[in-house]
C-alpha cells in the first residue's frame, strides 16, 4: 500500500502555539494550578494529555482561584475577561492566535467608528471581537443578515467604517456579503482577515484526491474544518472517511493500493503518525 499525505495537514500555526504554551505552563507552574478558560482545542487525545499532565479546563471564571495561571486559547476573549482575571490576580498566559489578535485590534480602533463583522454568533472567536468593538459591532451571519443591514440602515450609509470577517469564515460568503454591503455603505473599509490555514488544507486536499483510491481525514468529530475537509473528500474521490483515530479505520482501506491522509487544523502530529503506521502494518500482513 502507497500513503501519500497531504502537503499540508493537521495542526495549524496558531493551534500548535496554543498547545506548546500550556505545555510549558504546566512544566513552569507547578505551585499553582493552570486552568484553560474553555476547552484549549477540539482534540480528545491533546485535551487528555494536557489534562493528565495537571491542566485543568474552566467553563467560566467563577470555576477559576485566584492566583492561578490561566491560559487563554487561540480563539481570544473580550477585554472583560482579561480585567476580571486581572481583578482576580490570574497570571494570564495569552495563547490568542496572532492573526485572531490583528482582528481584536482592527476592532479596537474602530470603535468609534461602523464595524461590520462576518461570522458566527456562537463562536469564541466572535465574542472576543465583539468585546472589542464595543456598540457599534454589528455582526453578520450570512447573506440575508447583510441585505437586512442594507435596508435597515439608512443612517450609516455614509458613517466610515470597516468591514471584515472571523478568521474560518467562509471565502465565498465574505465575497457575496461584500458585494450586497459595498453597494450601500459609500465609506466601508473592506480588510480581508480570513486565515488561509483553512484553504490551504483544502487545496492540499483536492490535489491528492485525483491521486488516490480513498482518503482518511483525521479529526475530532465536532470540529468544522475538519468536517468541511470530510465534505470535499467525500465529493471528489471514490472512497472517504472521517476518524478520530487509527482505531475507527474501516476494514475496506486495508484492501486499497493508495491512500490518501488530510487532518483537520486541530489534530496533533501524533495521531496522523498512528494512522499511517496502522495502515502500513495492517495492509502490509
Ligand atoms: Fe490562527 Fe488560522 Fe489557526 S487564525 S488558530 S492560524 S486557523
């Protein structure tokens, strides 16, 4: 059996620097405990790990001592949260992605000014921004939130402001919502803030389909890239299946002459590396 990997897999940039920080947290703080305010990634065997190795996971800041060290994760939070961890005297171990900290600032700046923002009302990351932009956020989740915002807002046509999106939204809708919000607000900034760790898997991904019989995509079931790379899989390659892990293979990729591996934004080094040994191993009996 041939295992060709996708050129770029697994674990993104801010994600892995998210994982080394508490890693080194908890080797440096062994006096206090290290909490992570939220699950630190969409990963059961890194979450595990991390949670042996002492790190505990916070839903909400009253669950946190004082005094401990808190890791915030990649996705960032409102300024208000900093203050309360700050109030009770948190040392705070800041793990936002850089690029999900550019955004906060573009927010911060405009507060005074129109912020339009394209994402998702549940998402960590969009809560953060929000705190940053204070009143004058407005979020859009979709195509239909952008035409109400259009014809609702007679009074901020000409307001300056600035128009731009969570880092996982989708290219596609961003352009689509730029087209309907460009035609109405004479003064909107447009920033192009879309991580490219998504489409870079994607790419890499439809690349390998051609070339293969079937494709594992490894990844936690609840994460969204992960999910979408499962999508297009799915759509351009005869065979194509979602694990968590090399124990969730089916029997039939066994049989394959090629097989092709992709992993979501989020899944750790070592879980690809067991995927490909098992199937190494198994197809090779
Ligand atoms: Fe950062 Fe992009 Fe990953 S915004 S957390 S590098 S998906």
């Amino acid at each position: 059996m041939e295992i060709i990997k996708a050129e770029i897999l697994g674990y993104c940039f801010g994600v892995r620097r998210a994982v080394e920080k508490a890693e080194q947290a908890l080797v440096e703080n062994t006096e206090s405990p290290v909490y992570s305010l939220g699950p630190l990634i969409h990963n059961k065997t890194t979450l595990n790990r991390l949670t042996k190795s002492g790190m505990k996971t916070a839903e909400n800041i009253s669950e946190i001592p004082e005094g401990s060290a808190v890791i915030i994760r990649a996705h960032g939070v409102p300024p208000q949260v900093i203050s309360e961890l700050e109030e009770k005297k948190c040392r705070i171990i800041d793990a936002t992605c850089p690029r999900v900290k550019a955004s906060q600032k573009i927010a911060e700046k405009n507060r005074d000014n129109l912020i339009v923002f394209t994402g998702d009302a549940e998402h960590g990351e969009v809560k953060g921004i929000a705190g940053y932009g204070g009143k004058n956020f407005h979020l859009i989740q979709n195509l239909q939130d952008a035409e109400n915002l259009a014809d609702e807002s007679d009074d901020l046509r000409f307001q300056k402001g600035v128009l731009f999106s969570q880092t996982t939204f989708s290219e596609n809708e961003f352009d689509k919502i730029k087209k309907v919000l460009g035609g109405c607000f004479s003064n909107l900034e447009v920033l192009n803030t879309i991580c490219p760790a998504t489409k870079e898997r994607q790419d890499s991904l439809l690349e390998l389909c051609s070339k293969v019989d079937g494709i594992v995509v490894v990844g936690g079931k609840q994460s969204a890239n992960t999910i979408r790379l499962f999508q297009t899989a799915r759509e351009n390659c005869a065979k194509a299946v979602h694990i968590e892990n090399a124990s969730e293979l089916p029997e039939e990729f066994f049989e394959l002459d090629k097989i092709g591996i992709t992993a979501g934004a989020s899944t750790p080094d070592e879980i690809i590396n067991e995927v490909c040994e098992v199937l190494n191993v198994r197809s090779s009996r």
